[in-house]
C-alpha cells in the first residue's frame, strides 16, 4: 500500500511516511488476533493513521493552551521568580542532580550561583527584585533537565547491566 501524497509531505520525509504505513497497514492485527482477544479487527490505513495522529497533536495543543494561565498564575504565585531564580535552580541535590551539576557548562554553573547567591543575600536583607528583573514564565529554561535525564539513563543502563551480570 502506498501511502498518500498529501500525507508523505506533512509526515517528513517519503522513507519516515513509508515506514509508518507499512507498519500500521500489514501489521496491525490479525483474524487470529481477533479470536484470541475478543477485540474487533481492523486494519489501520494511512489516512486513519493521519487523521488519528492530528487528533491527538490537536488535543494536546488544546490541553496546554487551556492550562497555560493556570500554569503561569501558579508560577508567578510560588515566588521564586521574585528573586530571578529559575525552575531548575531549585531543585534538591539528589545524587542524579548532583552528578548533572557536574556536567553543566561552567558558564551555566557561574549563572547558577550567581542566582542563587543573589536570592539568599535578597531573602537575609527582607527585599526583591525590581519587577522588571523577576524571572519570567517564559524565559525561564530548564537548562539542567537534559543533564539530568542523562544521568538517569546511564544510572538506569548500570542498574540493569549490574542486576543482569
């Protein structure tokens, strides 16, 4: 089955495209599978495929768009921001989080103080920011996640190859 043109040109790639309809056209379930499971069979096409994958994408535009404000109401309301403090600056040092600090760019790690130095020198004096130097919802980054993620795997990875040898 070849898949459809219009959809060859908004999934990527013609091999991306490819890979997607063969794998949900020929292997999607059998008449066996029918039997074993009491699940009604149907085979998915390219076009359900699309139709069903724009749905879920639309859905979850539409989730984060309706919990945006809440999210930045909540932001704003936790206070940390006050002190130009960002998400990630706050974070318990768990050993994962302590190894990510490690690995963090020296420049990233100088900013990191400096924030963080600059909130206990405002909290000891009772003051903050100006407003216009508050942490906004929108730049702040979570600059050390990906270091974190990281080392979550390579910990996990050693867990399992430890626990298999």
């Amino acid at each position: 089955m070849q898949p459809l043109p219009g959809l060859m040109q908004a999934a990527g790639s013609d091999s991306q495209c490819q890979a997607i309809a063969d794998f949900f056209s020929h292997s999607s379930g059998t008449l066996q599978d029918e039997k074993k499971t009491g699940k009604p069979f149907r085979r998915r096409t390219a076009i359900n495929l699309f139709v069903e994958m724009a749905a879920r994408h639309l859905a979850t535009k539409a989730a984060q768009a309706a919990a945006s404000p809440f999210r930045k109401w909540v932001y704003n309301a936790s206070g940390f921001n006050k002190y130009g403090l960002m998400h990630d600056d706050l974070l318990y040092e768990t050993p994962d989080v302590k190894q990510a600090l490690k690995r963090l760019p020296e420049d990233l790690l100088h900013q990191r103080s400096f924030r963080i130095v600059r909130a206990m020198q405002l909290s000891m004096t009772h003051d903050i920011l100006p407003k216009e130097q508050w942490t906004k919802f929108e730049e702040d980054v979570k600059y050390l996640q990906p270091y974190i993620d990281e080392v979550r795997r390579e910990r996990e990875e050693r867990e399992e190859w430890e626990s298999n040898n």
